[in-house]
C-alpha cells in the first residue's frame, strides 16, 4: 500500500469511528484466564490472543481487522471482517 491509499485508509477509519460507535471495555480476571487458554489454543501473539479474548468476552458482533493472520484465528472465535467489508455491511444496515 502506497502513501495515497494508506492516508485514504485511516480516512476511512476516522470515519468509521465517527459514524458507529466504539466502547471500551475492562477484562475482569475470569477473562484474562480465558485469554491464556486462547493462546494455547490460537496461533497468535499475546496482545492478538489479548484482542480476541476483549472481543468475544464484550460480545462483540464484529472482530474489524485488516490483519490476515489475526482474522484468520479470530474467526475460529468471532466473526472477522476486514474494515473495507466491515464498513460495506454496515453501510447497506
């Protein structure tokens, strides 16, 4: 990705995130317990296991990353979409 489509991305997420609504959520100690197991379970890093976990104990309705690798083990979890399709569905609702 080159600079143009890289400034037309965060543009994108600028607006994404002024559009819909974002909450931040705490892990309780139950959660960071799930997280650890995550980690034997996935194939991801500690703050992607730590992303994941976040999501799915918020229940949250859509994981939005454009991180292949993570989207891929997310989805055994979540429903992942990268944030081009994420921002399409929530269009069109």
């Amino acid at each position: 990705m080159n600079q143009p489509e890289r400034m037309i991305a965060v543009h994108k997420v600028e607006d994404f995130f002024r559009k819909y609504p974002v909450e931040i959520v705490t892990i309780e100690k139950d959660a960071w317990e799930r997280t650890l197991k995550m980690l034997a379970d996935l194939n991801v890093s500690a703050c992607d296991a730590i992303q994941i976990a976040t999501a799915k104990e918020s229940k949250c309705h859509i994981f939005v990353s454009n991180d292949g690798k993570l989207g891929k083990e997310a989805k055994k979890k979540l429903r992942w979409l990268k944030a081009e399709e994420a921002l399409r569905e929530l269009a069109t609702a």
